[in-house]
C-alpha cells in the first residue's frame, strides 16, 4: 500500500484492513523520521526532537551544508518562524544559534565550519562572485577582436587544455564544503573541471 501513510501504527492499521503486507511512508518520513516508532517506544516523536538529531548527526559526519539545509527545510515546519532563519543561515554556527542550541554543539559547529571553511565574513552574493571571477577587459588597439583561439586552447598560447573550469566558464565557485580535498566527503578538484 503506498499514499500519504503518515505513521508505523496507521500502516499496520491499513494492512490488517485490506489484507496487504505493509505499507511505505515516505513523505511524512522525510519530515519526521520518527514514523517508523512504535507507540510502546515513543511514537512519533516532536520535529524539534527530531531536528536536534539530525543537526548532530550531520556535524559529527560533516554533512555538506546545502543538503544539511535542504533536509531541515523538510523537518522545520514553514509555519515557524524559525523556518525563515534557518532557511537564511549560511553557516552551522548561524543554524545552531538559531535553534538555541549550547554547550557542545555550538563549539562543534565552528570546528566543522572552520573545517569545511565556511566563514560567515568571507561569504559573498553570487554577484560579486561574478565580478570577481569576471575576465578583466583588455585595452589597446585588439580590445574589440574576438578569441581565435579553440575550444580547449589557452587564449594566450598556454597549453592546451583538454576541459574547461568552472572559474573560465564564468560559473560560480563551488561551495567550499564541497571542493575541499580532505575530510569527510570531499571531492576531488577533479570534480570542479566541467566537460564542455
């Protein structure tokens, strides 16, 4: 049985019902992983309860922020009001403030974003990281010629190369949490160069 299964009791329940083997619960799942309890072990459990988990299991494995946040936009309802912080966070520091956690966890999450880089004041709008990354233009008599060169080739008679970066396609940078080298999770810088 599958559709809008909300808990392990009402599965059970709609199981006896129609004579079936068991039912999925994914969308309330998302939202509250706690679905799957049984009521002599707590039933589902309160969404903060649920979220504080979740927080600390995502900084002990240094979970990548953007799914970190992704997932809590699941499990926060939009109703409240802090829904609207976290979804403007942009570090674990801000998200851990936000939900009034101490002690521990707070100092855990400025180890992690120290960690994965995220610094708070070094955090920059996509459009100054356009402008930044935006190639300077040239002056003297060829500022109007086009690039002769071919795809893969340097402008300037460097080496060819075979792929282009994401900085010479003029995309935005890949989010330090991402493109670290070490760690938990980390991708190779490999995994910055785009096939074009």
């Amino acid at each position: 049985m599958n559709g809008d299964v909300t808990s392990r009791e009402q599965g059970l329940d709609l199981a006896a019902e129609y004579g079936i083997d068991g039912a999925m619960i994914a969308t309330a799942a998302e939202a509250n992983s706690s679905v799957f309890r049984s009521k002599e072990d707590g039933g589902v459990a309160p969404w903060e309860e649920v979220v504080k988990e979740y927080v600390q299991l995502a900084l002990s494995v240094e979970n990548r922020w953007s799914n970190t946040k992704y997932l809590l936009g699941q499990m926060i309802p939009g109703k409240s009001p802090l829904y609207k912080q976290m979804s403007k966070s942009k570090t674990y520091s801000e998200l851990v403030n936000i939900l009034g956690y101490e002690g521990e966890l707070v100092e855990l999450a400025q180890q992690v974003d120290q960690r994965l880089d995220m610094d708070v004041k070094k955090t920059e709008t996509r459009a100054e990281k356009r402008a930044k990354n935006k190639p300077a233009v040239k002056t003297g008599s060829n500022n109007n010629s086009k690039n002769n060169s071919k795809p893969g080739q340097a402008a300037d008679g460097d080496t060819p190369s075979l792929k282009r970066k994401a900085d010479a396609a003029q995309l935005d940078e890949i989010p330090p949490d991402m493109a670290r080298e070490t760690g938990p999770g980390t991708v190779a810088e490999q995994a910055s160069i785009l096939a074009v």
